[in-house]
C-alpha cells in the first residue's frame, strides 16, 4: 500500500468513524425505553417495541463496525495493515476503500 493511499484511507476512517457515533446517538436517541403507561395504546406500543428491537439490533451492529473502524485506525501505520489475516495475502485495495473495517481479503471472507 502507497503511502498516498494511506493517508486517504485514515481520512475516511476517521470520517467513517465520526459518522458511526453519529449515528449511534441518534439511534439510541430512538432506543429509549416505552412506559407501560404509554397512551398510545395497545397495537402502537406493540408497534413501538417492534421497532425498538430493530434498532437494538442494527445499533448492535453499528457499535461492532465502530469498534472494528478504531481497530483499523489505530492499525493503520503497522505493517500487517491491509493484510488478509487468513491467508496473508494483500486485501484488495477497492475491499478495504469500501469496507476498511475489513480484516480479511474477499476469498477468505466469502469462503468462512
Ligand atoms: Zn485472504
């Protein structure tokens, strides 16, 4: 990987990494718990606790890709950066552009 490349890659983690906790505020914004004493009444609350399981979900899922995100910045200037930790091979440059989260080359994650 080119310093060059480098350099760009840390700018859109952090840009990622800033966008992340963003959105995790505002999803917990959206994930306060419903009072039982809510008068929305009966099919809205179930409504609302359905949707309160989504967006746990999905901030469950935004929190490991934050997690993942600072792993990556703080890796970003060692010399495994950008290394398939299975296979040991280079990721392809466009994977980690896309998703420089990733630990693994597009083989290996496909293949797991
Ligand atoms: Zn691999």
């Amino acid at each position: 990987m080119t310093d060059e490349t480098r350099k760009e890659l840390e700018i859109k983690i952090k840009a990622l990494i800033v966008k992340s906790e963003l959105d995790i505020f505002d999803m917990e914004q959206n994930s306060k718990p419903i009072s039982p004493e809510n008068s929305i009444g009966r099919i809205s609350r179930m409504d609302a606790i359905n949707n309160k399981s989504v967006v746990e979900a999905a901030l469950r899922n935004k929190r490991q890709k934050l997690g993942k995100l600072k792993v990556a910045l703080a890796n970003i200037d060692k010399q495994g950066f950008g290394i398939c930790m299975q296979c040991k091979n280079p990721i392809q440059p466009a994977r980690i552009m896309f998703m420089p989260e990733s630990s693994r080359c597009v083989h290996c994650a496909a293949r797991r």
